[in-house]
C-alpha cells in the first residue's frame, strides 16, 4: 500500500506542476497583452532599451574583422530609425501562387508580407489555407532584410518591380518562380532584390544582388530577420501549452530556445558568432527559419523592439566589390511545418524545432514508430493504437514485476501493521525492525514503485510526440473524430477514458487511508475534466493505455495469483495444514 502512495503521489504532484507552469505561462501572456503598446508609463532603461533597439542591424566588431578589410562598414552608424512596427508602410503588391503556397510581396521594403500554406488548412475554418506570415490587424508575422550600408537599400526602401506583372503563378511546366525587385540606384550602386519559390516546396531563396558602378570598393552586409508579435495562434489553451518564440542552433552549443520574456528582461543568452547554424521563429506545429550555408562566417541577433513585438536574424557579409563588379548573396528562407523527416535534410538540427522537451531522446524513436504504422496502416488514429499497445507490450515484464513485488508486500501487510504498533514511539527501531522484516521475506520495499517510475517517462514522451506532431492536425480517425489535434467534439473519448480510470481504481486493492481512497475516487472525475480541452489523439493513447492496463492487470492476477487472503482466511489454511 505505500507503494501505492508513492506513485499515487507522484503522478498527482507531475499534474499540478504541469498545471501551474500553464498557468503561469498564460498569465504572462494576459499580461504583456493588457500592457499593450498604448501603455501610458514606460520605464526609462526600457525606454532606452527600446531606443536602442530602433536602428537597423549592425554586425558586431567579431563578424566585421571575419573581412579581408576591418575597416567600418560605410553608413553603418547612421542607420535610420525603422517604421512603427504597428503600422508598417505598405505599396504595390506582388502575389505568388505555387503548388505549396500562396504569397504576397509588399514593395516596401520588399518584405514577404503574407505566406499561406495550402495544404495546412487555418484552425478557424478548414477551406482556408493556414497563413504563418500575415501582416493584418494586430498580427504581425513577416520576413524582412535588407543591406547595411551609406544608402543601400533596407527594410523600408520603395523598390520597384523589373516587369509590369503583379500576379505570379506556378505554371506546369514550370520547376520554380522568379520574382526581381529593383531598388533605386544610390551613391552609383544598383541592387536588385530576387525572391525564387520552388515546386514542392517551403523554401524560398532571398537573394541580394549588388553591381557597384561607382569608383571605390565597397563592402556591404546584408541582414535577413523574422518580425513578428508574441499573440499565439487561434486555437491554444492554458491546458495544453506550447512553445512561441525564438530559437538557434550552432555546432557548438546545439539547439537553444531564445524565449520572449527573456528578451524583454535583456537575459537573453545565446551564440551570436559562428560559420554554421540557423535562427528561426517556432510556434505550435510550424516554423519560419533563416538557413545559412556553411562555413560562411553570420552574426545572429535576437531583440525585443516594441512591446510585444520581437525580431531574430542573421547578418552576414556580401563581400568586397570592386567598380564595375557584381556580387549576390542568398539566404534560403524556411516557411512550412514541422515535419521532422524533411526538416533533417535541409539543415542540422533543423528537426530540433519539434519540441519534445528534455525527453527528446524518448520521443524521437516513438514518432519513428508511429510514422511506420501510419505508413503500414494508413490512419493516424490506427497508428497510435498500434504505438500505444507496442509500448505496454514492451513493459508487461516490469509491470508483472512490479505486481509480484506488491502482491508480496501485501502478504506481510499484518505484520508491518504489527511493527507498526509495537515500535509507535520509535521510528528508528520500528525501520530497523521493517528492513529486518523485508530481508527474511526476500522482499524488495521498491519493488513494486520502480518498474513504474522507468514506464513513467516514455509514456510522457509519448504524449508529447502525439502533441507536437504536425502529421496529426487535421488527420481524421473514425466517425465523429475528424480531428486528432483538437478536442472531441462531442466529449465521447474523455468520458470512456474516465469510465477506464474509474475501472482500473476499482480493480486496485481499496487503500486503508481514508484520505487516499478519496482522492482517487475523485481523481477519475478530474481526469476526464482536464481531456476535455485535450486533443482526441492524446485522450485516444490515453484511453487505450488504459484499457490495455485493465487488461494486463486482469492477466498478470491470473499469471501471478489473488492478493493475499484476509486474516481469518489465513488462519483457516494454517490450521488445515497443521492437520
């Protein structure tokens, strides 16, 4: 029975803890909301820190001395001040139609300004494409860059379109489109601006190219970075949080989170030199990253610019052109899902963006095991039955020890209680005389509570790999569940798996406290209240975990014999074998 307590603890306390850090986490994002940027008081370091802010990109001395030439990048420091972020300047507009996506180039700044997924429907309405660049209302979410230079084009430069074409569209027999803006020529250098869009997918080149038809050399810099605002996207609850913000990856630190508030608080820590890596902006189930080439030395920044409004990028350097020269540099811009399989080939780590917390080690070979069903059985739904029995079957052993170790416990229960009373004054003697106890019946107090502890953390990675799976959105089952990443319509899931709860406690021994039999009757009811607001494909492995958990308990009695007889019977057998 303590053994029962433990556990019994532990899985209740891992529920509150998840709980609070939701709860919490939702709480700041209420506030940072209702502070908004009307917020008649500002601090002065975060008025400063804000100023500070407002200039365009500047590499670092690290990068700048990475040149052949140290000297200071031209106009570098005379930067001018970025637009109000909340009401960016807008011009004509430029559409882009593929086979993966829908987009639209503003040419101001030459910025992607809105980039709908088609085939990743919106969570508001299905026949609508899912838009993870948007720059309307309060939703800002775009990619900029620009060059560093005395009057080289940025983020807010009137570019102008090289034909007269404001509609582009994937023609069959086309392998990519090519989309040319044209800045004004400055200072004798002409720079043109190239977005390509590929056939089969969410990678767009950016390219810079520059020509330097004046009379000295230059040695611009060019930045790429994600703007976009801290607002989740529709369809997140305080229930089941996940990750919104920042992150990088370098060889030599790997995969790090840049999260909002630490930018806020100016406790932002990650590499900000390296010749490899990307940055990138994650939300739930998609990803908007800068990839790099490697070996090209980058700078990476990450800053907040207003309130709830955030930048990330990379700066990297064009190279000296001297007159009469022509140089480009490209950046492939990632804008798609986080599919782990296709994400691995573009960059190292990219597939890191699928946040598995600290049991990624866990969830990656269950994902792999879950993909090999749905390739073998077709319906996502059927996999994670599949993965859900795979991972019981796994541990039947460790659960039939941990039933044995327990059925023994409950053998010498009498006499622990005997101990119990005969040492109540002495907790020293009274352990003494239990280890005592433990050692002549070859028992193992632990036994029963370890093999569940190692079960513990595969089947929690299990539910975050069903969680952060993109391959689940919208990825119907059977009958009403048309959807296994939002909740069940009409609540039949939660209610079966509480029923389940409900059984598996009934077929448990009933504990002795009084406090402890209550808490798990109730335990059931609260279960079933908090998969409401799950996804059916979470309570669907809940559900059939439990189930198969019934159904192993039922086996493993049988295997393994009744728990101990009551007193009365034991006497009676004694007797019998005395005669």
């Amino acid at each position: 029975m303590e053994t029962k307590k433990i556990v019994l603890i532990i899985i209740f306390s891992t529920s509150l803890l998840f709980l609070w850090d939701a709860w919490v986490k939702e709480r700041e994002r209420l506030d940072q909301l209702a502070a908004g940027p009307a917020a008649s008081t500002v601090t002065t370091e975060n008025a400063q820190s804000q100023q500070s802010h407002d200039a365009l990109p500047v590499p670092g001395d690290t990068l700048t001395s990475s040149q052949s030439d140290t000297a200071q990048v031209p106009g570098a420091e005379e930067a001018p001040s970025t637009v109000t972020p909340r009401l960016l300047a807008t011009g004509e507009q430029v559409k882009v139609v593929t086979d993966m996506v829908i987009a639209e180039i503003d040419t101001v700044g030459g910025d992607l300004r809105r980039l709908e997924l088609l085939k990743h429907p919106s969570r508001e309405n299905k026949e609508i494409p899912y838009a993870l660049l948007q720059s309307q209302g309060s939703r800002i979410s775009v990619a900029q860059s620009g060059l560093i230079g005395d009057g080289l084009p940025n983020h807010k430069t009137e570019y102008k379109l090289a034909s007269d074409t404001h509609n582009y569209s994937l023609a069959a027999d086309q392998d990519k489109v090519v989309i040319r803006l044209l800045a004004q020529e400055v200072n004798g250098v002409q720079v043109a601006k190239i977005y390509t869009f590929h056939r089969g997918s969410y990678v767009i080149d950016v390219q810079f190219e520059v020509k330097n038809l004046g009379e000295a050399t230059i040695r611009p810099f060019a930045y790429f970075q994600i703007l976009r605002d801290n607002v989740p996207p529709a369809g997140e609850t305080m229930m089941i949080p996940t990750y919104l913000g920042a992150a990088i990856y370098t060889e030599d630190e790997k995969f790090q989170k840049i999260q909002f508030s630490d930018l806020d608080k100016n406790k932002a820590d990650y590499p900000q030199n390296a010749d490899n890596g990307w940055i990138a902006m994650l939300e739930h189930y998609f990803v908007s990253a800068w990839l790099p080439e490697q070996t090209i030395p980058r700078e990476y920044f990450a800053k907040r610019i207003s309130d709830n409004l955030y930048t990330a990028g990379v700066i990297a350097p064009v190279g000296a052109i001297a007159p009469g020269q022509t140089t480009s540099i490209t950046m492939p811009l990632y804008e798609g899902p986080q599919e782990q399989d296709k994400l691995a080939e573009l960059a190292p780590g990219l597939e890191l963006t699928v946040d598995y917390g600290w049991l990624t080690v866990i969830a990656v070979p269950l994902f792999w095991l879950l993909s090999f069903y749905h390739e073998w059985v077709g319906n996502w739904g059927v996999a994670i039955i599949l993965l859900t029995m795979t991972v019981k079957f796994l541990f039947f052993p460790l659960s039939a020890a941990g039933y044995r170790s327990m059925a023994k416990l409950r053998l010498v229960t009498p006499k622990l209680q005997r101990i119990q009373e005969q040492y109540k004054g002495d907790r020293q003697q009274m352990h003494q005389a239990m280890m005592q106890l433990y050692k002549e019946e070859k028992i193992n107090p632990m036994g029963g509570c370890l093999p569940i502890l190692v079960q513990i953390p595969v089947f929690i990675a299990l539910f975050w790999t069903l969680l952060a799976a993109v391959e689940l959105r919208y990825a119907p089952f059977a009958l009403w569940i048309t959807d296994l990443s939002s909740p069940d319509p009409y609540y039949v899931l939660p209610v079966l798996m509480g029923i389940s709860m409900f059984v598996q406690f009934k077929l448990n021994p009933k504990p002795t406290d009084p406090i402890q039999a209550k808490v798990m009757q109730i335990m059931p009811l609260m279960f079933s209240i908090f998969f409401f607001f799950f996804p059916a494909g979470l309570v669907l492995y809940s559900l059939v975990n439990n189930v198969l958990s019934i159904a192993q308990q039922w086996q493993i009695t049988r295997m393994y014999g009744q728990p101990a007889a009551p007193a009365a019977d034991k006497k009676k057998i004694r007797e019998k074998r005395k005669s």
